[in-house]
C-alpha cells in the first residue's frame, strides 16, 4: 500500500493506526519505506524569492498553494520545492508541454536562480 500523509502528523502514527485497523480483518502490515511529508513555510526566503522571480517575469501576482503527493522536492533534504510549470495529462499517456509555458518557466527560473545568488 503507498499512502500520503500531512506534514502535521508522524508516520510512526499512522502506521500504528494502519496495523490497528488492518489487525481486525487479520491483515498484516509492514512498513518497507517512508518518505516524510515536506513543507516549507510561505514566509521562508526561499518561497519569497521564487515568488519574487514568478511576478517580475510574468508581470502577475503569484499565488502560492502547497499539495499533496510526492514530487522530487523530497529529494532535496528541505532544499528546494516544486516549481512552476503546467502539467497536461502530467505522467500518462499523451504527456505534452506548451513550447511558450516551457520559455517562460525558462525564465523564471532564470530569474530565480538570480535572486537566490544575489
């Protein structure tokens, strides 16, 4: 079973929860892996500049929003976060990017990558 689970609550939990409730029906559970959850506050230099880049290439006011599922921010230890870019038909079949989104992400990371050297 791969599940997700809010920054607000600790794996060993819901783990506990999991082999409670798995228990009553005679199932068992192991844990092979856990990938803690990552937020990265919105007031946190790092938010900040690449919000700053988003608004000075797009010209518009960035609207932040955290979400749910893995991405390959886990991967950098509170590092970094996911950013920019749409997503159309993201990891299925039929996978496509618009050439004018991909330059102006182009840009803003550009941008971003600017700011956090400055």
């Amino acid at each position: 079973m791969n599940i997700r689970y809010p920054v607000t609550c600790k794996g060993e939990d819901v783990l506990k929860r999991l082999k409670v409730s798995a228990g009553d029906q005679n199932i068992q559970v192991a844990l092979e892996s856990d990938s803690k959850p990552l937020y990265i506050p919105e007031d946190h230099p790092l938010i900040q500049k690449l919000l700053a880049a988003y608004e000075k290439v797009t010209g518009e006011k960035g609207e932040l929003r955290s979400m749910g599922g893995g991405t390959y921010a886990r991967k950098l230890q509170n590092r970094g976060v996911a950013f920019g870019g749409t997503g159309y038909n993201a990891h299925k079949a039929d996978e496509y990017v618009i050439i004018d989104e991909l330059m102006e992400h182009a840009q803003i990371c550009t941008q971003a990558i600017y700011e956090l050297v400055i």
